[in-house]
C-alpha cells in the first residue's frame, strides 16, 4: 500500500528521490535537465520546509514512488513542484498523482493560500490534461505577477484559485 509522508532526509530516500526525478524528466520525458540545475532537492528542509512549505514522498514498502513540493512564494500564492510518480503508480489503481495533488491541496488551504501555480514543460502533453482535469487553467507566464526558477525553460504555466 502508497504511503505519503512529509519529508525527512534520510540518504536512502534522498536517493530514491534523485533517481524518481531523473527517470522520469531525462530518461522517460528526455528533457535532458541536469539535477546540478535543481539544488532544491538537495536542500528540501531549508528550500521548502523553513519557509512554511513542505515537500512530500510516496513510499511503497520503504521505496519512494512519487513526490510533490509546496515552495511557498508569498502568504497568497504556492508552487507546486516536483510532482513526479513512477508509471507503474499512475492511473487506475493507485491514483498515486491525484493523492499527492489532494495532499498539495489540503496543506494549501490549511495554510491559506489563495493560489497554486506550476510550471509544466510543453511537451508533457499527459501531464497537461492531468493538470487540467485537477483544475489548473493554462496562463501566459506575462499573467502571473510573480517570479520563481524552474529547470525546463520551454514551460507551460498554470494556475488555480483555491
């Protein structure tokens, strides 16, 4: 049974993390994107957690399947980053993504944000309809008010009110 838990550094999962993330950007997705370029992974607690975020881990039987980030860029208005699962826990049966977005979610009220926005590279055409049928609407980056640093620079952007 998928487990999400709140992140708390360990070697192991960390790398578990690493690999998640590279399988499914470079070596599912080819989008050639260097972890060096992504050192909030390397920095979950001071990235996420110290500054009224968190950052979430999918484990089955002690191996990480998934992870979501909630990168806070102001009281209002959250990130959700790093949503990555393992094929095999996508769709029916596990659901694995809709979990962790309703995980994002639960936190983001709780905590009174107002609104999430992401940033999705324009190739990741299921991740695009994932998005939307979780309520993301597609902006122009020159709609948000707001900056933040993300890896794929030929990105999508979406945003959702809560």
């Amino acid at each position: 049974m998928v487990n999400i838990q709140p992140y708390q550094f360990t070697p192991s999962h960390l790398a578990q993390l690493v690999d998640l993330i590279n399988y499914c950007q470079n070596i599912e997705a080819d989008l050639g994107i260097k972890m060096a370029e992504q050192s909030d992974i390397f920095e979950i607690e001071t990235h996420y957690q110290q500054h009224g975020g968190q950052f979430w881990l999918a484990f089955d039987q002690n191996q990480v399947v998934g992870c979501i980030g909630l990168l806070p860029l102001n009281d209002e208005v959250a990130v959700l980053k790093k949503l990555f699962t393992m094929p095999e826990y996508r769709g029916d049966p596990h659901r694995l993504g809709r979990h962790l977005v309703d995980e994002f979610m639960n936190y983001a009220k709780a905590h009174r944000f107002s609104l999430v926005v992401l940033d999705n590279p324009e190739g990741e055409q299921r991740s695009h309809y994932f998005y939307e049928k979780q309520g993301f609407q597609q902006v122009n980056r020159d709609q948000l008010k707001f900056q933040w640093s993300f890896p794929d620079r030929d990105s999508r952007f979406y945003m959702k009110k809560i």
